[in-house]
C-alpha cells in the first residue's frame, strides 16, 4: 500500500514539476495537449476532441435541405467495407445526381453525431472570403493582406495577397506538423490566443514562390474575414452558407479560448449530411438549394492547380483512372469528394488514415472503388 501511495504521489509531484516548467517556458498549450492527447492513448487529435475546446455555435437553417435517397440504392462492396473498418472510419454518404446512393454510420457514430472536419473547412474558409469578394467587401484575390492585418510583419509582408494564402504560397514562417508537440501547428491548435501566435510570425520569403501547404494561412484568411465584417467567423458562416445550404444541425467551431478566435484552419465540428450539402454546392458550380451562393467561375478556378498541380483555392485535388476529382480534406481522412464526370459526392469522416503523399492512399482506393460502381 506503502508503495502505491509513494507512487502516486511521485507521479503529482512530476506532473506539477512538468506544469510549472511549462508555464516558465510560455508552452503551457502542451499541458493540454498532453491531456487530450498522450493521457487518451494517442498522439494526434481525434474527431470527437470539439467537446474538450471552447466552441461557438453555428445554428442549422431555419428550413433544412433534405437530400433526397435514390430510388435504387448500393450496397457497399465487401472490399470496400473492409477498408472503411480498417481505417476506423466513422460515417459514409455516396451521392450522385443529388440523391443519397447510400449512407452509412459506424460504431458509435450516427446521423445525429458531430464529427471534426480538421483541415476540410479550409474549403469553406475560402468560400466565405469569395462571398466577401462578391460582395464588394473586398476587391479581388489579389488584395494585400496588410491592408487588412497591419500588424502583420516580415520581409515580404507587404506583399502578400489573399490568394497567396488561400493557394498556400504565403512564404509563412510555418512548419506544418501534427504529431510534434513543439511545432507551431500544435501551440496553434492547443493554445490561447491564436491572434497573438499569428503575430509572432511572418511572411520571411517572397509570396508566390511555390507552394507550401501552412495552416497559419487560413488563420490568417479567418481573422482577416471576421475583422472585415466585425462578427464571429461562427456568425459569418452561419449568415453566408450554413443557412443558405439548408444545414440540418447546429454545428459548432472550436476557439482558442472562451469568448475566442475560431480555429478557422480547421476544426468545424458538423453532422456528415451537412458536410455533404458543402460537396453539393461545389459540384453544382456555387448552387444549392435554389440559391447562387459562389459564382461559378470561382469554383473552375478553384478546382485547378495553381502553385501544386494538387492544390487549387483551398482544394485538393488528383486524377483515379483518368477521371478529376476535388476534395475538401482534412486531418484523419476527412474528406468531401466531388467527381463532377459522374455528377457525385463522396463524404467519409473518421479516425484514422493510410498515408501517402499529399493525398492518402486509402482515399485513393475508396475512389477507386466507387468509380467501378458509378
């Protein structure tokens, strides 16, 4: 008993040690990290993790788009359900000429589950500003940055356009990482004050260069765009789409802090179905729901390669058998797939993903897969 006692009180006396440097050291993000983290059994954040953040609501729409089902639904291939448990996938809905194909939840999971989309509402982020743009709030793509965050600084930070950080060729003092605890994508996810992180880095080499995927791009597009209408980035896309798309659920953003700065890289917290209706939008050309949200030319635009022959406007994008696809894609395989060829949508959300360069391979082959149905 003795010895169980000693060892507990080790093991308080080690964690109060580890906190107490983390605060000297200005890391005290990775006391949370830790928590939410290696204290769960992993190294990486999961899709449940919006519950552990201070979040802001983005209500569902006062009249709910309900996508149809088809008529004769798909069965989904025993190879293909093998791969969706071997991944932990957690929902999946196939959707071609706007009805559901087939949708399908896992484990705990359901139609009612919100899930986190990690880096896939970059997409959105990037709609929000094209709607600012057409809107007149903002002249074009190539509007400066600084004339919006003064504060920003660095060598070239005068140069920068918002298309350089929606095409992820900013020159950002960024390396992008997600299972390091001291790299900057880990202090930005985990910590307090984004806003503060942002201004402690700056744009150190010419914008345009090349191309360089950067989360702190995107946050910085978030904070531009909540500054341009003095609202939430929560309340700009609950206005600007969440409504308009006829958004089933309240979904919720994940902030630094209470009363905060939305994670706007990532970290939208939604059910499938209204991931979905954002792929419905994208390959009906900026349409939904009766409304012209984006225009169209943006979206063809958008969907090509700029400085990554992989990378459009906040799209990913890649070929399987001769037929183009884009996708919204996020941290652990989250993903909207859009095949325009065949007229579909393909959304999978989980927790986990097979790597392979800047497209996993297991989203390769579900794709791969669905073609051979579709």
């Amino acid at each position: 008993m003795r010895i169980i006692v000693k060892g507990i009180l080790a093991l308080v006396i080690l964690v109060a040690v580890l906190t107490t440097i983390a605060k000297l050291t200005g890391n005290e993000y990775l006391i949370k990290g830790v928590r939410l983290t290696y204290l769960k059994g992993t190294n990486t954040a999961n899709i449940y993790d919006g519950k552990d953040f201070e979040t802001r609501k983005v209500s569902k729409s006062p009249k709910a788009y309900d996508i149809p089902s088809a008529q004769n639904q798909i069965e989904i291939p025993k190879k293909l359900e093998v791969e969706f448990l071997e991944t932990q996938t957690a929902s999946t809905i196939l959707i071609q000429n706007d009805s559901i194909l087939w949708e399908k939840y896992y484990n705990e999971h359901n139609r009612d589950a919100c899930g986190n989309s990690f880096s896939a509402v970059k997409t959105m982020v990037c709609y929000l500003v094209q709607i600012a743009i057409q809107e007149g709030k903002i002249p074009n793509w190539e509007a400066k940055a600084k004339d919006y965050l003064p504060w920003l600084k660095g060598s070239f930070s005068g140069d920068v356009s918002l298309y350089n950080l929606a095409t992820m060729s900013s020159g950002l003092d960024w390396e992008e990482a997600y299972t390091d605890p001291f790299c900057i994508t880990a202090k930005a996810y985990y910590g307090e004050d984004v806003t503060a992180l942002m201004k402690s880095v700056g744009i150190v080499s010419k914008p345009g260069a090349g191309f360089r995927y950067q989360s702190g791009n995107t946050q910085l597009l978030g904070i531009i765009l909540s500054e341009l209408y003095k609202q939430s980035l929560s309340q700009i896309l609950e206005e600007k789409l969440w409504h308009p798309i006829g958004a089933e659920a309240d979904a919720t953003w994940s902030l630094d802090h209470k009363g905060g700065m939305e994670l706007s890289y990532c970290c939208l917290n939604a059910v499938t179905r209204d991931f979905a209706k954002m792929g419905l939008l994208s390959l009906n050309q900026g349409h939904i729901n009766g409304k012209q949200l984006l225009d169209s030319a943006y979206i063809r635009t958008a969907t090509v390669g700029h400085f990554s022959p992989d990378y459009g406007i906040g799209y990913w994008m890649g070929t399987i058998n001769n037929t183009p696809y884009h996708l919204f894609q996020g941290h652990l395989g989250q993903f909207i797939a859009i095949i325009p060829s065949k007229n579909a949508v393909f959304v999978r959300t989980g927790n986990q993903k097979k790597e392979a360069g800047h497209i996993p391979s297991c989203i390769q082959s579900y794709l791969r897969t669905i073609l051979e149905l579709i």
